[in-house]
C-alpha cells in the first residue's frame, strides 16, 4: 500500500495524552533530500492551519559546513513556510550522529512534534524504514510523524 502510493504517506506516533492541545512546535530535521522536504512541507501546511511554529534542524558533521546553512535553509524554505502562512526558525548542530542530535534536540526545544522524512522501504525487509529512523522512533520523547515518499515522485507543488 505504501509503495503503491501516489502521494507521500505519513505514519504518527502520538506520544500525548488524549486531553493534550494540538502540536504548537513542530520540529523538522533537514538534510536537503527530497525527503526531509517532503517532511517541511507537511510542518509548514499543519502550522499554517494550525498556527504552530516550526523549527528546522540541520545537522552538520564538520564545522566548515556550519558557516552559511542557516541562511540557504532560510533562502529555500522561508517561501514555502510564507507561502502556508507558518512561522519558521532553523537550528543548526554539529554532530558525528544524526540520530543523537534529533533526539537530543526534541528533548531540550520542548518540541511536541518531530517529522521524519524518510524513504519507504520494500515490504520485505525487515524494517519499512532505514535503520537511522526506526532508532529515532524509538528514542524520540516526543510524537512523531514520519513521511514516506518513493523516490522520483514529485510533491504537487514541486510539479507545479
């Protein structure tokens, strides 16, 4: 089913109780795929509609790499924030592990959501999604969206 999907899917793990208001911060790793855009897309139209806030966290493993991220982060996806209505801020963090610093940032932003981007994997493996996601699902302290694309498939308002 998921493979087969036209359009991205998204899976929750909602770790709130049933009486808790909905998502005020939303959290968005990034590391420029197609995927973890897919992933601020769905942050920035639930903020948007929701009047939440999002944050985009890209994790660098070198500092070298740390010295304009957060301006290209705020110059690629500033308008497609404007565009939902959604307020944005980024955080960078250097970090060997990804998965560390996702987990870390989501305990100590005070985050109630994260959303994944991530691949689907076929069926038949023994996880639907990577390694690196399924641990950050395990971990996380917080609810969790993740978004399934297949790659070469294009958001509507990429095509558009």
């Amino acid at each position: 089913i998921v493979r087969g999907s036209p359009v991205p899917v998204v899976i929750l793990q909602d770790r709130r109780a049933p009486t808790d208001p909905p998502f005020a911060r939303l959290l968005v790793p990034v590391d420029g795929s197609l995927f973890s855009r897919y992933a601020a897309e769905l942050a920035f139209a639930y903020a948007g509609a929701g009047g939440a806030h999002v944050s985009i966290l890209h994790v660098a493993s070198e500092r070298h790499h740390l010295k304009d991220a957060e301006g290209q982060l705020v110059r690629e996806l500033g308008p497609l924030a404007a565009s939902h209505g959604a307020s944005m801020s980024v955080r960078i963090r250097l970090g060997e592990t990804p998965g560390d610093v996702i987990v870390d940032e989501a305990l100590g932003g005070g985050d109630d959501l994260l959303i994944l981007g991530t691949e689907a994997r076929l069926m038949g493996r023994p996880s639907l999604f990577g390694q690196g996601t399924a641990e950050i699902l395990e971990r996380a302290p917080c609810s969790t969206a993740v978004v399934l694309a297949a790659v070469g498939r294009r958001s509507a308002r990429q095509a558009t």
